[in-house]
C-alpha cells in the first residue's frame, strides 16, 4: 500500500531541495507536481544533444518537432526519490491537443536519481516549437507503507544527460514526415487505379476475343454448308454427264459396225436405203 504526497509537501519538498531538485512551487497543483521541458534537446538535425543557449542562429530555426519526427527532451528537474517513494506520470493534456505524443516510460521507481527523459512525436499537419519551460508531464508521487520498502532491492541507474544508446540511435534516425507518408498512400492509390484500368481492359479484349471467335465460327459453318451443297449438286452433275457419256459410247460403236457394213456393200440406192434405214432407228 501507499499514500499520496499532497500539495502542501510537494512545496516543502521544491522549497527544501529534497526529492524535487530545481522545481518551482507554482508547479504544485492539488497532489501532482508538473515538470518542465529544460534547455536540452536530442535531434536527428544535430546528430548530438544540443543546448538552447548555445544554438546558432540556424539552429535556434530548428528548435521545433516536425510532422511525423521525435525529438528527445529532459526535464529542468532531478528527482531524488527515497527508497520509500514512487512517482506515476501522465502526459499533460494541452500536448495531445497539439498532435504530440509523449514516449517513455510513465513510472518512476523508489531510489531514481536523475532528470526524466522522453520522447515527443508529432504526429499532427503542423511543427510543435520547442519551448524550454513549457510543461510536459505531471507527476503523483507515493509514499510506501514501511512493510512495502524491503521489497524493492534493485537501484534503478541515475541519469542526467541522454544515455549513450540513444544518441548513437537519434543520430542514424531519419524522420518520416506525414506529407512522404501521403505521397506513398497517393502513389499506392495511382498503381491501384491503374492496375484496376487494365483488368478491366483485359477484360474486355477477351469480351470482343470471346464475340469474334463466335462470329467467326458461324461464318465457317456456312461456308462447310455452302461446300457441301456445291459438293452434292456437282456429283449429281458428275452422274448425269456419265450417263451421257455412256450414250454417246453406245452409239458411237453401233456407228463403228454400220461404218463396217457399208463398207462392202456396193451401189448408190442400197447406201440411201441403209442410211434411211439406220436413221430411222437412231432418232437422229
């Protein structure tokens, strides 16, 4: 169990110098305490922490969090809590409503020592400007019952300045502002649209493909139609002329064998009997 340090010793706390250091007492409120942003500042731009009061003129342009970056920033306070106290952070809610989100952890164990560090992401349309002494987080700090204490035995590592980690990390880091992200969503949204153009147009070629070939396929049972008829009617015409021909053939050798008979007869008015005669018989 624990109970919660309220206003009146927060002050005797910032006013003592005990386990808020560098604190203001205007920054006790009811049972929470608000620290501050402090002059220091991690940023991909510098590749190393940088001080506000030392920043050039082009850098001084930097001092601002742009859409879709973090940037690394401690407090103007250092906590020196005893092993008998905690501290639950939470984000102050003016900082949401810029579009900024607060990355860290947002529990302080009993016996840190050191500034809070944290990382600010904007992920609004708009740069957040950086301005030290601005409120970041409030701070509920506990105080633990004395049969609680003996069960916390680790000390947690003191820090006063951005650990080692993380600047070789911020120094590699490359922002990802939200315009890039909206050029990559639009370029995606442009391959789509055109992948959909040609779908639809690959469906329709099969579509008129698919209507030709039947066209097509009609026209050639015709014309199978059509050869078949000229088929048919030629060998009709085929049999005819055979038979015609077979005519002609019989009467051609029933000629051949008058030719042979005239041949030995002899007299003028016996031939014009004959010729009369077979005349008469070949219909001629």
């Amino acid at each position: 169990m624990a109970d919660i340090i309220l206003q009146e010793q927060l002050e005797l706390a910032v006013k003592e110098n005990t386990f808020i250091k560098n604190g203001l007492e205007k920054c006790c409120e009811g049972m929470k305490y608000d620290f501050r942003l402090s002059d220091r500042i991690l940023k991909a731009d510098f590749k190393r922490p940088r001080n506000f009061d030392v920043a050039s003129p082009d850098d001084q342009m930097q001092l601002e969090i742009r859409p879709g970056e973090v940037v690394f920033v401690m407090t103007q306070e250092t906590l020196e809590l005893p092993d008998n106290m905690f501290c639950q952070l939470s984000a102050k809610r003016k900082l949401s409503h810029d579009g900024i989100i607060i990355l860290g952890g947002f529990t302080v164990d009993p016996s840190y020592n050191g500034k809070l560090i944290f990382g600010l992401y904007n992920i609004s349309s708009k740069e957040y400007p950086l301005i030290p002494g601005r409120k970041l987080v409030a701070g509920i700090f506990y105080k633990l019952r004395e049969e609680d204490v003996k069960k916390f035995t680790q000390i947690p590592m003191p820090l006063y300045d951005f650990p080692d980690d993380l600047v070789r990390m911020i120094s590699e880091y490359k922002p990802v502002a939200n315009e890039a992200i909206s050029r990559e969503l639009s370029a995606i949204r442009t391959d789509l649209n055109f992948l959909k153009d040609q779908i639809d147009s690959d469906k329709s070629w099969k579509k008129e493909f698919q209507s030709g070939l039947q066209t097509n396929n009609e026209q050639i049972t015709k014309l199978r139609e059509a050869l078949q008829d000229i088929t048919s009617k030629l060998g009709e015409e085929i049999d005819t002329r055979k038979d015609s021909v077979s005519k002609l053939t019989s009467h051609l050798s029933v000629l051949k064998g008058i030719g042979l008979v005239l041949s030995g007869l002899v007299g003028g008015g016996l031939v014009a009997l004959l010729v009369a005669w077979l005349t008469g018989i070949l219909n001629f």
